[in-house]
C-alpha cells in the first residue's frame, strides 16, 4: 500500500525555510570502532580536544583502520585515505568494488565476516532475551556462486551499460563479477550487444537472469513494447546462448510477463524433483546456500507421529525445503505467489504435498490450523511474517522452524515467541550473500509445556 502524503495541500502561514546544515569539506581523521548493521564502519573522531556525541558511518571501512573521511551528511562520511589499516583488511578480488554499488565487504577477509556475522546474530538473540542459546552452525557460501542477477541497463550516446546502481548514483558496467556464477558472467558481453540491437529498449530497463539447472532464465522489464524485428532477434540470441526461455513485460508493471522465447523447458530440481518456476522467481541465491538452509531445517524437524502427522509450510515459494519436508509428513505448502504455487501444484502430484494459494499477509493460516501440526515451517520474505505471527503465536505449535533473511525481524519475532514459552534449540548462521552485511538465520523454537505436547499428539 502507497504511504499518504503528509502535509500536502495544507500552507503553514508564516513559515520560514530552515537552511540546510552546512557540510565541512574538510577531511578529518577518524577511527573505526565496528561495523554497523549495513556493513558501514563506525568511526568517530581522534582529533585532539574534539568532542564527538554521535559516531559517523564510513563505508568500506574495517574496525581497527584510521582514515581520513569527508563529511557527505550528518552522521556519513567518504573515505578519502586510510593512514592505519586494520588487520582484517584484505585486497579486494574485484576492481569493481566500492564502485558498482554490491559488495560492501570485499575489503575484509572471509573468515573474519563469518565470524562477524555469527557474532552479531549471537548478540541480538542476547538482546532479544535468549539465556540460553545452543553451539551455533555455520556456514559460508564460495565466491563465483551467485545464481540470480537483478540488473540495470542503460542506454549512452556510445552503446549500453548494463550491471548495478552505484551507491545513491547512476548504473556502473558490470565487466567482471567475483560473486557471480561464471556462467552468468560470460553471458553479460552478449547481452549488451543484443540490447543495443533492439527497439523494445529507450532509455532505461531491467533484467533478471536465473540459473536454472536447464541453463540462463531471463526476465526483461523494458520501456517499449518488443516489435516483430525484436522478437527474430531475442530468438536468434536465445537460441546462440542455450537460453530456454526469454519472458517480457513493460517496465514497472504488475502484469504477468509474456513468453517471447520458450527452446525448451526451464527446470531446477528440488530434492531431486524438476520444477518449471515462473519467470524471475526467487531463488536462493545460491545452490550451496539453499542446500545449507535445507539441510538445518530437515535436521531440525521433531520425530514423525505418525500417518496423520503434518508440517504446516508458509511462504513455501516454488518448493525449495517442500519435497524434503513431504519426505517426513504430510506438508501443507502455502504460497501467495500464484505462478510459484502453480509450478508447485505441477510437480506435487501423486506426492505428499497440498499446495495453497493465499496472501498470508491478508489471510493468515489461523491457528486451529497450526495448533495441531508436527511443525510450522516458515520462510518469510525480508518484512517478516507480518500478521501471520499472530496466529502462530495464538496457536503454539510444538515446534517452529524460522527461515530468515531479516535477523532484526527474527529478534523481534524471537522476544515474542520467548514470553509465549519458547526455547531456542538449534541454531544455523548461513553467510549466503558473502561480501555484504546480509545473514540468513535458521532456529528451531521448540515449546517447552507438557500440556501443549499433550494437545499436539491427539
């Protein structure tokens, strides 16, 4: 939903612009303290007989450097030079970097953001209430292993430039990728070509690649419909580049993409079964990561009860843990997605599974539902479950498996759940999206009252 406007229509008489505060060019010397939840350094000033109450966020900065920043704003600055560096400092794999508006850590060593990461997450589960947490797994996925690319093109006066927006800037030419699969990477020379070549692109576009197991899946939102010459050419470079499907839609639209290529089916298997995903679904972002998630969360499921046994699945996707979970129980998959939910229907038959479509956001599972399941398994997207939790709160199911990409949210949902009489008892850290500040996070909370046992295994 669209936020209102605040104030508008309404003139305040006699009111008096405040000027804007004046920013200092100068570069001062600062030292960084830590880094802040986006990855930033926390750095404050060492300059003698300077009193400083709010510390100032340097990006690619390392605890430990001394640099010399620039004010950009109130509490931000850009580093200018580092006098001190840090001794987690590394030398970043990419030149791109600190340009092309991804990464944000390349500049520090792999084991040091593991460790970074499974600290944080550690204290905030503290700060949430936690007394006693389990050993904590890890995990950290390899460089060159990033499946999916959500990236811009923008037409010049001399070609096309096609890769990421740069930090609060234009699009930066993505001519080389550390985090990228290979597979992708060769394919961007390719793409610019073909996008130059076509009329369906003005100005501006969007394009989403998949790898799927059948090779590159490409979703491209453009300013202009594609034209009969568009469509031969798009057929051609599919057909050059073992793409199997080429889906089109205008840009910012919520209408569902057209098929302009369709070569062959475009699958991925999960837990060995092949699924047809709608264009631009999610994926995780990489096999390694998906396969970590999967795996601490089969690990985490209670003994089966019986026949009758089920695991309630929300935000359940295109089936990503739902065929390992049917390996177990019964699984009653929802998804608000329909294209996701009409691929999982597809590949579900004669198995284990009930798929269900429902925005769980305006129609949670209520809790007579989830009350009398073996588990509740949910994944949900960087916003949180939303009012879903309500229900599941109201219902407390005996065990609950909590996928997340939002450990703020998950710290939250975590001090609700602790005063409804959870415990956490398995804990997984997946480092997925190496060189950023992002944490996918797997926890069991299991309910420690007999009574609520009792109710569950009727």
């Amino acid at each position: 939903m669209a936020r209102k406007a605040e104030g508008r229509g309404r003139r305040r008489p006699h009111s008096r612009q405040t000027p804007a505060t004046a920013i200092d060019p100068t570069p001062r010397r600062y030292r960084i303290e830590a880094l802040g939840v986006s990855g930033d350094g926390i750095g404050r000033l060492t300059d003698a007989g300077v009193q400083q109450a709010t510390p100032v966020f340097i990006p690619y900065t390392a605890p430990g450097d001394e640099v010399l920043a620039r004010s950009t704003g109130k509490d931000r600055a850009t580093i200018q030079e580092i006098c001190v560096a840090a001794p987690e400092r590394v030398t970043p794999p990419c030149s791109l970097f600190g340009t092309c508006g991804g990464c944000s850590l390349q500049h520090l060593s792999a084991e040091w953001i593991l460790k970074w990461k499974t600290t944080e997450v550690l204290t905030g589960l503290h700060r949430a209430g936690v007394v006693d947490l389990p050993p904590a797994a890890s995990f950290q996925t390899p460089s060159a292993s990033r499946r999916r690319a959500d990236l811009a093109v923008k037409r010049k006066h001399d070609g096309v430039i096609l890769g990421l927006h740069r930090r609060g800037g234009d699009v930066v030419d993505l001519t080389e990728c550390s985090l990228l699969h290979p597979d992708i990477v060769k394919l961007l020379p390719a793409l610019r070509t073909a996008m130059e070549r076509l009329d369906l692109f003005r100005r501006e576009a969007d394009l989403v690649i998949n790898l799927l197991d059948s090779g590159p899946d490409l979703l491209l939102a453009s300013d202009a419909p594609p034209s009969t010459a568009d469509r031969i050419k798009l057929a051609a470079f599919c057909k050059s580049h073992c793409i199997s499907r080429l889906c089109w839609k205008e840009k910012a639209s919520q209408e569902n993409p057209e098929i302009l290529v369709q070569l062959a089916p475009s699958v991925i298997a999960f837990d060995g079964v092949a699924i047809e995903p709608p264009s631009g679904a999610f994926l995780q972002a990489s096999r390694e990561g998906e396969t970590a998630i999967r795996t601490a969360v089969l690990d985490a499921l209670p003994p089966s009860t019986g026949r009758k046994a089920k695991i309630i699945e929300l935000y359940a996707g295109c089936g990503t843990l739902t065929f390992g979970l049917s390996t177990h129980a019964r699984v009653e998959a929802y998804e608000g997605h329909p294209g996701a939910v009409e691929a999982l229907t597809r590949a579900s038959a004669g198995r284990n599974i009930t798929p269900h479509l429902r925005d769980l956001n305006k129609q949670p599972v209520e809790a007579k539902e989830l009350s009398s399941a073996l588990a509740v398994v949910l994944d949900p997207p960087h916003a949180g479950a939303g009012l879903q939790m309500d229900d599941i709160l109201d219902a407390r199911p005996r065990v609950i498996i909590y996928v997340s990409c939002n450990p703020r949210i998950l710290y939250r949902d975590t001090e609700r759940l602790l005063k409804a009489g959870y415990r956490i008892d398995a804990l997984t850290i997946i480092d997925q999206f190496l060189w950023s500040a992002e944490t996918e996070v797997v926890c069991r909370f299991s309910h420690s009252s007999k009574k609520r046992e009792k109710t569950n295994n009727k």
